[in-house]
C-alpha cells in the first residue's frame, strides 16, 4: 500500500489476535501493532489517495457462530499508523466484506441484519441500507461498471443481485451448493462463486444472471473444499 503521504508498506489483519499490524514489505517484520479493538478485526479496506484504512468489527464469533455480533468500522489512519476512530453501524450489525464503489461509498455486508450498509466517506456516516435478502450474506462483490452489487449467502446457495445507483435489492441466482466465496471478471461479464461443499467454482453469467458453467479444480482432492476467496485475473473474463 501507498498512502496519502507518499509512504510505502503493508497493513494486515491478524483475526485470531484482534490485531492491525504494519509490515515492513522488505523484512516482512512487523513494524507496529494496534491492538485497541473489540473482538474481533475482520476484512479491510485500504484506500490509499485518502490514506486511510477501514477494518469492521465483526464480532467474537464465526460465520453461523457470533453470539456477540459487532457494529463498529474502525478507522484506521495510514501515516500516522494509528486507530483513529470508529463508525457505528448500528442499527446494523455484524459487519463483515467491505469494498469502495465507484461512487466513492463503501458498502459492507451487515450479516445479521440482511442488509448491505452505505457509508459516505466524508462524513463517515451511514447514508442508507440495502436489503441483501440473506442473513447469511457474508462476502460482496461490485461490478467494473459500478452498477451491480452481488452477495454470497453462503449456506443459502445463492448469490443475491442489488441494483447500486437505484439501492435496490432485485433477485437471488441459485447455485447447486452452499458458497464460501466470490469475485467478478474484469469485464464484469462473470461472476465467480466458490463452492463451500467441493473443490468447484460455479461460473455465473450475469446477463443471463444464472451458472452457466461449473468449473472442477483439479489440483485439490477429491471431497476437499475449494479455497474460501476467489480472485479474478484483469487480463482474463473468467479465470480465479
């Protein structure tokens, strides 16, 4: 990361510690450590022409597991190195994925509460919520163009399709098992889940907004579970 002082490194979110660490990108030793959060630090936004960093706070639990939901976005300061302040989500809660829209907001999956929340970053303020139409929508996904909004409801088996510009929940795409991840092509013509049950990636075809194809990973055993997030490559309409 780059921040909006010109400076160079690496911040990264250690869950199991409920910590924001620092990382020279040379040494690879940790620089500094933050370590003034509730339980727990989960996901991150970096965005660096504002040198600043968002990590939410999802709660002391799992995904299916989280007694004790969070509701805070902390901020994190990239020049200073520093927790700087927090949003409070509420109503919403348990905030999870997390990603910057091409209209300058964030939107973050509030999983409990079934709803995508949108933050204005110069007021950091929530400015709306949008039904997600899962209390298990756990990871999001914004299309190259900025117009559509896709979440992962993990044990659903489906990904659900949220107009951006109108904040509009429109319809779920059935998958043939429960998902543990997503990405979209560069193109924004595809749509990449990951299988929670098999080493699969189901193949969605957003203008059809169904799986047209169903990939096997090869490498992985047979019965093993595909890797939990998907990236897609710029160079490539379908490839993770």
């Amino acid at each position: 990361m780059a921040n909006g002082g010109g400076a160079c490194g690496m911040i990264a979110v250690d869950k199991m510690g409920t910590k924001v660490l620092f990382i020279d990108p040379v040494s690879y030793e940790t620089d500094i450590v933050l370590d003034d959060f509730p339980r727990t630090v989960h996901e991150l936004l970096v965005v660096p022409e504002t040198g600043l960093a968002y990590v939410p706070i999802f709660g002391d639990g799992i995904h299916g597991r989280n007694p004790n939901p969070g509701h805070l976005l902390c901020i994190i300061d990239l020049k200073k190195r520093a927790h700087i302040g927090d949003i409070d989500l509420r109503p919403y809660i348990a905030p999870h994925t997390l990603k910057l829209g091409s209209d300058g907001l964030i939107y973050i999956t509030c999983e409990n509460s079934a709803v995508v929340a949108v933050i204005d970053r110069s007021t950091h303020k929530v400015v709306d919520a949008i039904d997600s139409g899962s209390t298990n929508a756990h990871r999001l996904i914004i299309s190259p163009d900025g117009q559509r909004l896709y979440t992962e409801n993990e044990e659903d088996g489906t990904v659900s399709v949220i107009d951006v510009p109108k904040r509009k929940f429109l319809r779920k795409i059935e998958t043939p098992r429960a998902l543990a991840g997503i990405a979209i092509s560069a193109d924004g013509r595809t749509v990449v889940a990951v299988d929670d049950e098999e080493p699969t990636l189901f193949l969605i075809d957003t203008e059809g907004e169904r799986v047209a194809h169903t990939v096997r990973l090869q490498t992985f055993p047979r019965r093993r579970k595909s890797p939990a997030i998907a990236r897609t490559r710029a160079s490539s309409a379908s490839q993770a």
